[in-house]
C-alpha cells in the first residue's frame, strides 16, 4: 500500500484567516464598534478553525490550502483566482456605476478599486509576457 504524504503547511490559511480578521476587528473596534469586532474575532477564530481542518485533509483543496499543491491543483486554484477577480472587478464597476450616478460624477472608494484592478492587469501583462 502506497501512502501519500501531505506537504506544505496547514497552518498557511489559518494564519493568514486570523491576521487579516484580527486586522479588520481591530479596525472595527476602533471605527467605534466592538460588538461587531468581537463579533469578527469569533467569526474569524471559527473560519481559521475550519480552514486549519480543511487543510490537513487529502484532496485539492486541502492541498491548495496547505500551500502543497501539484501542478493540476495549482491550475484549479489560478483559474478560481481569475474567476473571482472576474467577479470583482465586475462587482466594482457597477458599484462605480451606481456611485457616479447618485453622487454626481463622483464613483468614490469602487472607482479606486477600478483603478487599482485596471493598473494591476496592465502591470501583470508586461511582465508575465517578458517573462514568456
């Protein structure tokens, strides 16, 4: 019998889960809301429990979480990526749509993000295609 060992680390999406939600409750504590940053810790603690559990399970998205992922994996997860950046991006020109039309030209935080995402794209073309 062949056993597969896990590689990477399950601990990656856990870490990252309670940084980036500790950051945001502490944000929301000090914008004047605790209950909801207390709130966020559970939600956060409870998130970061689940994908530590996920990631020690065999299988592509355990893999994926672990930062272990072979080839085929990390194809799924680029194409997950894209598909959400799509999602997005899609998100916030609409947001910016309707934020230009109630505020009088004005696309606010979403024209931003259509900004930072337009930027980023024409960014990462020039270099991926130096790259090929």
């Amino acid at each position: 019998m062949t056993t597969t060992r896990a590689v990477g680390h399950r601990t990656a999406a856990a870490a990252i889960l309670a940084v980036g939600g500790g950051a945001l409750a502490v944000a929301t504590w000090i914008g004047g809301d605790p209950a909801i940053a207390i709130g966020l810790v559970v939600f956060y603690a409870i998130a970061g429990g689940v994908a530590y559990v996920w990631a020690g399970r065999d299988g592509d998205v355990g893999a994926i979480l672990r930062a272990g992922a072979d080839e085929r994996q990390n194809r799924l997860d680029r194409d997950a990526t894209a598909l959400a950046g799509l999602a997005m991006a899609l998100a916030a020109i609409v947001g910016a749509i309707i934020s230009t039309a109630r505020n009088g030209g004005d696309p606010g935080g979403y024209g931003v993000i259509c900004v930072v995402g337009g930027v980023s794209y024409a960014l990462a073309l020039v270099v991926l295609k130096r790259r090929s």
